[in-house]
C-alpha cells in the first residue's frame, strides 16, 4: 500500500528474498559455466558465451518459477510469501535476459562494420522455415514485454493505469513465456546434440500449463456457492456459523462479480472480492487490526465503507447485508463508492 | 485457520512457520539452482578444440599469397613447411592483397584447431616486406577427386578458435558477418563440429575463387555441396559452383 511512492519500501523480508534471488541466479550461471568449463577439459570453452548461454537459461528457469507461483499460492496458501514480491523477480528476470541480450549482440553481432542491430535484424531472413526460423526474433519479441512488465512493476503505475488495465498488461507474461520457449526450442537446441536442453523447455511450458490447470480446476471446486435468490433480490449466503470468524464466505452473484462476506464476531459486512491493487481475492483474506487484508500483498480495507486506513486512499465497493431468520443475506448492488455501510449483527457474540 | 498462518508482508516479522517454510524454500531453490545449472552447462554445444591466443604475439616469415585467401606458407620452428591462413582480428578480411607471392614477415597471434593454422594481424602494419630469407617454394594445388559432402557452413575463423564454439545456429549471425566480411568459409563435415576430428575444408567456387558474400544467407545452414576436393598444402578446400550448393533444412 502506498501513500507516497518509493523506489522499493525496503523490508526485512522484502531483502531476504532479494537475496536468495540474487544467489539463485549467480549459483545458475556460475555453476553452468562451471560445469560448461569442466565438460571440456580439453578445450577452451569461450567464458563469455558460456555466460550468454547461462544467462539465457537461468531467464527462462526464473520465468518458470515466478509462473508456478500464483496457481502454487492458490493450491496452498504457503506459497502466499512468495507471491508477495513475486514483482522482484519479474524485474530480476528482465534484467538477466537483457544481459543475455546485449551479450549475444555484441559477441555474435559485432566486432563487424555492419551496425550490430541491423546485423541482428537481418542476418537471417528464413522466416519460411521452421528449423531455420530466425529465432532472435521470438527473443526479442520476449524481452519487449518483459520490459514493458517490468519498467510498469511499481505501484505508481498500478494506480495510474487503474488496476484493470495493469493487469491486462501483466498478463502478457504468458505470451512471453511462450515466445522464450519458442525462442530456445528454434535457436540453442537446434545444434544441441544432448536432448536435454529441449527437454528443460518442453517441461518448463509442460508444467507451468500443468499447474494453471490444476490451480484452475481447484478453483472451481472451492467453497464458492452462486447464491439463490430472494424475490426482492438479495443473495442468499448462508448462516452467520458458515463464516469462520474474521473472514469470508465467497458469494458468486452469477453476473460475473463475487463478492466477500466477512464476519467478525456478530458483525457481517460484504466488500468486493477483488482488491483495488491487482485483483487479489480479498475474500480468501482475513480480518486484521479491523481491516480487510488482502492475502496477495497485504493490502488494507475497512469492511464498513471498503477504504483504506488513513493514510491510503484505496478504495472497493461495499454491500449491504442483512439477517432474516438467522440467515445472512447480501445485496448483490453496491453501496457507492466509499460510503459507509452499516454491518449486520447477529444474534451472538 | 489461526493468525499464525496468516502471512502479511508489511509486518516486521514473519509468523514461525513461514519462517520455516521460506528457509526450506529459499534452501531447495538453491540446490535446485544449482544443480540445474550444473546439469545444463554440463551438457551444451561442444566448444571443439581451437583455441585463440590473441595477446601472444608471434613473428613469422615466409611467403604471403592469395590462394584463394590470404595466406602464409612459412617453415615452423622445427623447419616443417605450414600453410596458415591470415586474417584481421575483427570480423573483416585484412584490407591486404598478394596478388603475386611475396617474402614478409608478419607479426600476428595464432588461432590453432589441431594442425590448422591460421594468423590474426591486429594492424596491416603488422605485415612487412622481407628480404634474403629462405622462403619455402609456392604449392601446387593437387586435385583429391570429385565429392559430395554434407555438413554446415562456417566461417573458418570461429570454427578454427576465435568462438567457442564457432557453429551452430545460434552462431548464424556471426558466421554470416565474418561471411560478409569476406573471411574464410568452411563445411564442417562432419555430424559433431565441435569433436576434435571434425575437419572443415575451405569451400570456394568452381574456379578456386571465393564465393564471397553471396554465401552469407547460408550460413549455420546444413548444406549438401557437390564438388572437387583440393589439396594446396596444408589446405584442403572443395571447389563448387555456386549452384551445387544446396541447404538441406
């Protein structure tokens, strides 16, 4: 949640994850041009395209993981750390894929008279042919995103853009992933005389698509009821006892929308389920300090009138709720934006 | 569900438990890390067995002729006659011609894959006229027999050591530059180019001359080339028309 906007708002967590990042990735690339140098005791493997080539795989290995995170964070909620910063490994992930970038470009594109970027663009023209397909293309294609995704990580362009129009734009990660997979299963493992390169690539899109099922078909499944309704149209949810305390029950309106009926002790109130900050289910959240608390990022909400505490400003909508006969009811329309919306008590504390 | 399994990320500190689940991750993400890395560096494109040891220079002497390249015919330290070729250090032919054979002295650095040989001059001024020394006589091209041969195009001066490795498709861009600045281009022959009995013979046009640029769209491509196999010395190179070469992917 920002009330101003910083470069990074530094945590002891937010730096341990930056770390075990960091040492992730310099273990991949050192221990790849180690294994590359060893492999070879004979020769004289060239360091820089060994690290080109680390480089190029350890993007694609981190790639992979920052798309287990999300269906592995709604398989179970463990994963939920990792998510919180996933953006940190979005921005790692460019920059190590630039780096691998500038240094194919400059090694196998310059050193000529030709400008090593027209060299880059025209040296191969077979768009006709698969195996000779000009693969740095899908490469750039793929770092074109990946920069677009990470110069627009930081949450100054989430409230700018709006939280829809930032996630649409996110989504293009999967795109990319599929250009970086193409770009590796028609360029490096073409010469590749060990499978094993191929195999890396086709498992990595094998269990990113695995997993987006998995996740996906769960969620189907979850406790999420499509509420029947009244004659004077409230959504049925249920008795007050089918909400643990402090958080929600997902109401599916059956027109697109869910929303997030909380209870805290006898108090009932309903809150979109979808967080202002990027979509995160605020229903499979908690009540904390007397806040909705968004279980992707932290993000706060007074269940009364959706806003954050002061000093944020984000805002959702909220529901009115009622109790008839012992049963909770909400009202699938939203109050107005920022208005205060009475809780219903129950018959207990 | 308790309070304890609740992660927020703002908070100072995290709950024991994802404590304990963050340092088991951030431990297997290591392992994996590494051992990824080490699987995969470990089983990449071979680099073959050239080598470039651009800062040791070298004088040589001998005779400086264009046959069909720039190349250096000169005795070694153990008096054996070498051919080499010579070349400049970027991806560009020097900008010197012998159209008839000349005495020089050359001050360049070797690029080495196996018995071939061949000379990188940092600056043209490297390469000086001699006299009064005994120069080997010039080679008389030997004609092996007609061939078909199969392999990929490079260029010769990554495939004998300035890359490591020098072919494959990802080199492409690079062999098509060194292609278009008129280096040097080879077949590698054989199935594993970066094996150490892997041989790459020059491959020039019908009239021994060199194709030149207009190969450049071949390069890194597996090719089929129907042709005359040469021997000049050292050299071997397989002389077809441009129309006998023919990509098979």
């Amino acid at each position: 949640m920002s009330a101003t906007y910083k470069a990074v708002q530094w945590t002891p967590a937010k730096i341990g994850y930056d770390a075990v990042t960091a040492f992730g990735v310099l273990g991949f690339v050192a221990s790849y041009i180690a294994a590359g140098i060893s492999a070879a005791p004979d020769a004289h493997p060239s360091e820089i395209q060994l690290a080109m080539r680390a480089l190029g795989a350890a993007a694609f290995v981190l790639f992979t993981v920052i798309l287990l995170i999300g269906p592995a964070a709604r398989m179970s909620r463990r994963f939920l750390p990792l998510l919180y910063n996933r953006r940190h490994l979005g921005v790692t992930c460019f920059a190590v894929a630039a780096t691998h970038a500038a240094l194919s470009i400059v090694w196998y594109h310059g050193f000529a008279q030709i400008n090593p970027l027209v060299s880059l663009l025209t040296a191969n023209p077979r768009f006709d042919s698969i195996t000779g397909f000009p693969f740095e293309f899908l490469g750039i294609g793929a770092l074109a995103i990946l920069f677009l995704m990470a110069a627009t990580s930081h949450d100054f362009w989430n409230a700018l853009l709006g939280p829809r129009l930032w996630k649409a734009l996110h989504m293009a990660a999967y795109p990319a992933y599929a250009l970086i997979v193409a770009h590796g299963l028609l360029g490096v493992t073409q010469s590749e005389p060990s499978p094993l390169h191929a195999a890396a690539f086709g498992a990595g899109a094998a269990i990113v698509a695995a997993a987006h099922l998995a996740a996906g078909l769960r969620e189907r499944a979850r406790d999420r009821i499509i509420a029947a309704t009244t004659a004077d149209g409230w959504l049925h949810v249920g008795a007050p006892e089918l909400i643990p305390d402090k958080r929600a029950r997902i109401v599916d309106t059956g027109a697109g929308a869910r929303i997030a009926v909380f209870r805290e002790g006898a108090r009932i109130t309903a809150i979109s389920n979808r967080c202002r900050h990027q979509g995160g289910p605020l229903g499979e959240g908690r009540i904390i300090d007397g806040c909705v608390t968004c279980p992707w990022h932290g993000f706060q909400y007074r269940p009364e009138d959706g806003v954050s505490p002061p000093p944020y400003r984000e805002r959702v909508a909220t529901y009115p709720t009622k109790i008839v006969g012992g049963e909770v009811f909400v009202h699938p329309h939203p109050a107005p934006l920022g208005a205060v919306t009475a809780p219903s008590i129950t018959g207990r504390s | 569900m308790n309070d304890d399994d609740f992660y927020v990320g703002w908070r100072p500190k995290a709950h024991a438990a994802d404590r304990r689940f963050l340092l088991g991750a951030a431990i297997g993400l290591g392992v994996a890390a590494l051992g990824a890395g080490a699987a995969l560096g470990a089983r990449g494109l071979a680099p073959g067995p050239g080598e470039w040891r651009q800062d040791d220079l070298h004088v040589y002497s001998g005779l400086l002729m264009q046959d069909p390249y720039l190349r250096l015919r000169f005795r070694d330290t153990s008096g054996d006659v070498r051919d080499a070729l010579v070349v400049g250090y970027g991806k560009n032919a020097l900008p010197v011609t012998a159209a008839s054979p000349r005495a020089v002295t050359i001050r360049a650095s070797a690029i080495e894959r196996g018995r071939a040989l061949m000379l990188a001059v940092p600056d043209p001024a490297n390469i000086q006229d001699a006299t009064g020394a005994r120069m080997p006589a010039t080679p008389a091209p030997q004609i092996v027999g007609e061939t078909l041969l199969v392999g990929e195009l490079v260029d010769a001066k990554c495939w004998y050591g300035a890359m490591r490795p020098g072919y494959g498709k990802p080199h492409k861009g690079c062999a098509a530059l060194c292609i278009q600045g008129r280096l040097p281009i080879a077949l590698c022959t054989s199935s594993a180019c970066g094996d150490a009995e892997a041989v790459a013979p020059l491959l020039v046009d019908e009239n021994g001359a060199p194709h030149g640029p207009r190969l450049a769209a071949f390069a890194a491509d597996p090719i089929a080339v129907t042709g005359v196999l040469v021997r000049s010395g050292d050299l071997l190179s397989v002389r077809a028309a441009i129309g006998d070469i023919r990509r098979l992917g």
